[in-house]
C-alpha cells in the first residue's frame, strides 16, 4: 500500500509512516493495511467499496461503534473517516499485543479461555441508555427482509425456488426466537478479534455489528471460535468464567440467525 495513492485527506494523517504492503484482510470484503512509524503509535487501515457485500458491515458503523465505546473500552481510536468514489476508508490506532488466535496467546489455553470471558462480559456490562446502535430483532429483520427484497441472498435458494423460500426461513426464526435479553453487543465476539499483550486482555477490535442486542449474538461467535482455534472441551469453561449456563435450544435458534446472513 502507497500512502501517495490514497486520497488525501486519508495522506494527510500518514506522514511519516510506512507500511509493507501486505493486505491483512481476513473473511471481510474489507482491505486491511498496517501502518507503522520509527516513533508513533502504529494506524491500521481498512478500505471497503461501500456497495460490496451490503450483508458485511459498514466502516460507517464500525467508526460509530468505536467513536461511542472510546471512554468506555480499550478500542482503536478512530483517525480518519473518508468516503470517495464509493470507497470507504477508515484509519484507526492499532492495539498492542497479539490476536487471541496467534500461537502466543494460544500457549496457556486456561489462561486464553479465562480472559475471553471475562473480556465478553465487560463488553455486556456496558450501560446501553445513550448507545446509537442497534440489533435488536426488529431491526435485523428488516435488515434481513431488505438483503432477501434486493436479491443479496439470492445464491441461497435452492434451485427450481424463488425468494419465498429465505422468507419462510425467516418467519420460522422469529417464530421460534425467545424473549429478548438485551445487553451491549460486541456483533462478532471471535478469539482473532481480542487482543492479548503479557498475558492480558489488551483491547477489542472489528466493532462494525456492534449494538444493542442479546447476548446470545455474542454467545454464537464465541461458541464457534472456541470449537474452531481451541476444541469444544474449552466451551464449558467458558460460559462457567463468563457466569452463564449455555441454553442449548436458545443457542441453537441464534446460530440459525447466523447462518441465515452468513
């Protein structure tokens, strides 16, 4: 990545810093570039088409998202927000330490476990009064109903159906939702999306589904990375640090939720 082929008003928060060109995108659409400076904090930052993918997150809601949490949590610091020919770019502060799924932080798999959940319950004990950002049910069935009515979905019909299909699917998940338990939600609770730096929590990043929500939101991705990076034999110890019995039925209804955009 060449700082000089950015736009730049993006150019103008980079001077000085370098970045080796690798693109650390994950599972994203988004682009992800690190940035780094002999004396400075280091930046990371991502590029997304803001019409790619419009079941991914926006970097809209994830600016928003940390903008809010900022005096609340250890996130990154939001730079720079830049929109321009469709392309969104947002540069933020990078968090020291390692991700939860690099093998220095897998190394005390007790130790990983433990600090997960505690991380995800401070993520829950945050105050939702003032919060701007929601995915409570309502709003991710209309989410939901708008990506089956724009054809977003539509590589998820069974050939010989049309669109009624995701709608039935739909109306069978909330049919067989269970009553709200409503917290502060991370959107995307996943080991690679924790920080971890001499053996502690060092800060959270990846916040663009954050929001209001049920815990259960949480519960799903962390569920599947646990099984995923460290075998399901971790999973009860988990939700026993966290403070929670795991409600299988209920769990199974959010994974449903999961897939359905996934």
């Amino acid at each position: 990545m060449i700082v000089q082929d950015l736009p730049d008003p993006v150019q103008a928060h980079l001077k000085g810093f370098a970045s080796d060109g690798d693109n650390l995108r994950t599972e994203s659409c988004a682009d992800v570039f690190s940035f780094t400076h002999p004396s400075k904090q280091g930046l990371f930052l991502k590029i997304r088409d803001a019409f790619a993918a419009p079941q991914e997150s926006d970097l809209r809601a994830e600016k928003a998202a940390m903008s809010w949490l900022h005096d609340k949590l250890n996130v990154p610091s939001v730079v720079c927000f830049h929109e321009e020919n469709n392309t969104q770019y947002l540069l933020m502060t990078r968090i020291a330490g390692v991700s939860g799924v690099h093998e220095d932080a897998r190394i005390d798999p007790l130790g990983l476990i433990r600090m997960f959940a505690h991380g995800l319950r401070e993520i829950h004990a945050i105050p939702v009064d003032s919060c701007p950002l929601d995915w409570r049910f309502e709003r991710y069935f209309a989410w939901a109903t708008d990506l089956i009515d724009s054809g977003v979905l539509d590589g998820q019909i069974p050939k010989g159906s049309t669109r009624n299909v995701l709608r039935d699917e739909l109306a069978s998940i909330r049919d067989d939702l269970p009553p709200e338990d409503v917290v502060f939600t991370h959107g995307d609770y996943c080991l690679p999306n924790v920080m971890i730096l001499n053996g502690h929590l060092s800060g959270y990043i990846d916040w663009g589904y954050a929001g209001i929500g049920d815990r259960y939101l949480d519960f799903v991705a962390a569920y599947n990375t646990i099984r995923r990076n460290l075998g399901d034999e971790w999973i009860p110890l988990f939700f026993r640090e966290y403070g929670q019995e795991l409600d299988q039925a209920k769990l199974s209804v959010y994974q449903r939720i999961h897939d359905f955009v996934d």
